[in-house]
C-alpha cells in the first residue's frame, strides 16, 4: 500500500516509521526544507522518503506521487492545511482513503465528506473517550467517527446486570445496522461470532449508525443507560 503522509512533525514520523515495519510504501511531504535536511541526514525513520514541498499546493503536492497513493493521512499541526490537504488529495487526486488529524477539538464539525476526509482523529476527543471508558461502566462511549459521522465505533462495558449479560450475540437481535466487531474480556480480545456469550464487565466494541445507536444502547445496556461522545 503507497500512503502519503502530510506533515514531518512528530506525529508524521512515528506513523511512517510503523507504516513502513508493516511493509508499505511512505512519502512524508514536509514543507520545512530545513526538517526535510535533518531527516534525509538522519535516515530516519528508514525506509521513508521524504519530499519537501508545501501540500497545500497541488502542483507541489503532486510531486509525492499522490494520484497513485492509497491513502493520505493530513497530519500537520493546522487544521487549515489539513483541511486543504484534505480536499486535494479527494477532488484532485481522487485518493480513496484521506484520514485528517484534528489538532482543535472546535474544529471538528468541519472534518467531513465535504473536505474530502473518510476519516477524521481528534486526539482531545478521543483521550476524552478513552478517560471516560475507564469509568463508565453500563455508558456507550463513541470512540471514533467516520464517513462524516454516517458511522460510529463506540465501546460499552457491559454491567452485572445487563440486558445482554449471559445471551449470545445471535439470540441479543441487535439492529441490522450495527455489528460487534470485538469483545475484550480478562485483557483478552475476542472475535465475535453467533455462540458468543457476552458477560458482566466486557468491554464491548460495536460499529453502528446514528440511526441504529438507541437500540444498539438499549439492547446492550439497558433502556435507562447514558451515552458519552468523543465531541
């Protein structure tokens, strides 16, 4: 897979440095020549190729061989640029896969199809989720959002007593728009299938749709339980 990286910062570098120990294929486009210099000395992360040029610019941005990438990841510290980078890479470059970093929470809303983001990562949000995962047992906490919010990864950590405490996932009827994509039990994830049975204190992982998030939370925790959002 070839994937675009915009922005050297920080968070560029280390997405590149894994990026590439899992076999793929990383440009990091940076506009500071100077950082493009230090890494190109550096040799680091290996295996990354950088190229300086400003990705708000398309004849620039093409440089990075963005009509052939798989996925473009707007990871710059301005949700400006990121938000431009983000248009390109779709309207110009017809990238299928744009993922957009959201560095002010505020900012959010305008992460969307719109700017041509599928997925958008606000860190505030989600270390907000994530706190309130660790203490919001029988609450559907959303972890992340995509497609512009069509779609919703949220986790629920199952009570004692739990609708869905001792049935399996076949027999729970969870609306056709929502599936259990993993369970996390005694520090182990386990793959979901029909026969599983779901117990009091499984960290339940579930991908639904607006529409689908009522009954999703009734079904699992019960018609009285709360909802958090990562916005």
């Amino acid at each position: 897979m070839r994937v675009v990286i915009a922005g050297g910062g920080n968070v560029g570098t280390f997405i590149a440095e894994d990026l590439v120990k899992a076999g793929h294929d990383v440009v990091i486009v940076e506009v500071d020549a100077d950082r493009v210099a230090e890494a190109l000395a550096a040799g680091e992360p290996a295996g990354v190729q950088w190229i300086a040029a400003d990705g708000c610019e398309v004849s620039e941005f093409a440089r990075a061989g963005v009509d052939q990438a798989d996925v473009v990841a707007a990871v710059t510290g301005d949700d400006e640029d990121n938000l431009v980078i983000s248009l390109l890479a779709k309207q110009e470059f017809a990238v299928p896969r744009v993922v957009a970093r959201v560095n002010n929470p505020k900012n959010e809303w305008m992460f969307n199809e719109m700017w041509g983001v599928d997925v958008s990562v606000s860190t505030p949000h989600l270390l907000t989720a994530l706190v309130e995962e660790a203490v919001s047992v029988g609450s559907l906490v959303r972890l992340l959002s995509f497609e512009g919010g069509r779609a919703r990864l949220s986790e629920a950590t199952l009570a004692p007593d739990s609708p869905a405490n001792g049935k399996d996932l076949a027999e729970l009827g969870l609306p056709r728009d929502s599936t259990v994509v993993a369970i996390i039990r005694d520090d182990h994830v386990i793959v979901p299938r029909g026969d599983t049975v779901l117990r009091g204190g499984d960290e339940v992982l579930v991908l639904t749709t607006p529409d689908a998030e009522d009954d999703v939370v009734a079904t699992l925790l019960g018609a009285r339980a709360t909802r958090t959002t990562e916005s």
